[in-house]
C-alpha cells in the first residue's frame, strides 16, 4: 500500500481550447497521450465519504490504476492511499475500508457512480529550474462522461 502526497489544481476552459505555445519556457514538450479511464466509486448509502471530502474508487486505464483513497489534507492537497488492481470490481479492498472504518462504522461501502474519461496527457521539461533531465508537472486536459449511477 502506497501513500502519497498530490496536489491538484483545476482551470477550466472551452472546449477545444488549445494549451499556449510552450516552446519559450520549456525544454521540451511530449506529445499528448491519450487515455481512456474508467472507474467505479464507492460510499456508503448515505453517502458519508464525500461529507468528509474522501473519495474512494477502482479505476482501470491509465498509468495508476488500481484502488485509491483519497484524504483531504489541504487546500488543494489530499494524501492519497493506493493498492494495485484486484480481482474483485464490486468490493473495496479490506485494507481500504479499514483506513475509513471509524467513519463508516459498520455500513457497506457499496458502489455508488461509474464514471468514464478521456484524458489527454503531455509533460514538459522546464529550462533554469530544478535540472532540466526532470520532468515537471503534467498538463492534463480531461473528458469526462458519466456512466452510470448505482444509487
């Protein structure tokens, strides 16, 4: 089980919108890559997680799939819980749902919205800040449609 710190921030824009020209502030900019993710949430009926701003989600596609707990941990920071894909696709993995038991005390985490997206992915690597052989932050652009909801 892995922890770890993300910090996200969100614009939007129109659709189609295209990203600035880079090519005066970075390095190098990768092509896009295009991904499609696919992902089931889960709650309880009542719908406790998301009160507390937790998000819990199996999600197929994409470079991190797997299972995710997400916790608030800031403004724009969550501390983030992940464990490799399992077998199940209907049930919360055991060591995720103790992370959340004292909240939901003993209802079911059940599934509760299925949701499929689209993303577009390029990196960019930054000229005079930290060494230019790392990459900085992604730009991500996202689609989102809805799939089905459970509840």
């Amino acid at each position: 089980m892995g922890r770890y710190s993300e910090v996200e921030r969100r614009f939007d824009a129109d659709p189609g919108a295209l990203l600035p020209d880079l090519s005066g502030v970075a390095a190098a900019v990768s092509e896009a890559v295009e991904s499609q993710l696919d992902a089931t949430y889960f709650d309880t009926a009542d719908t406790r997680l998301a009160r507390y701003r937790i998000t819990l989600r199996r999600r197929t596609g994409g470079d991190d799939a797997g299972c995710h707990l997400k916790l608030p941990a800031g403004v724009d920071e969550r501390t983030e819980v992940r464990l490799p894909l399992g077998r199940a696709t209907r049930k919360v993995p055991v060591a995720l749902a103790a992370e959340v038991r004292a909240l939901v005390r003993n209802l079911p985490l059940v599934p509760i919205a299925v949701l499929h997206t689209v993303i577009s992915n390029s990196s960019t690597k930054t000229i005079g800040r930290r060494d230019d052989s790392r990459p900085h932050e992604p730009w991500l652009t996202e689609r989102s449609t809805p799939g089905s909801r459970l509840r």
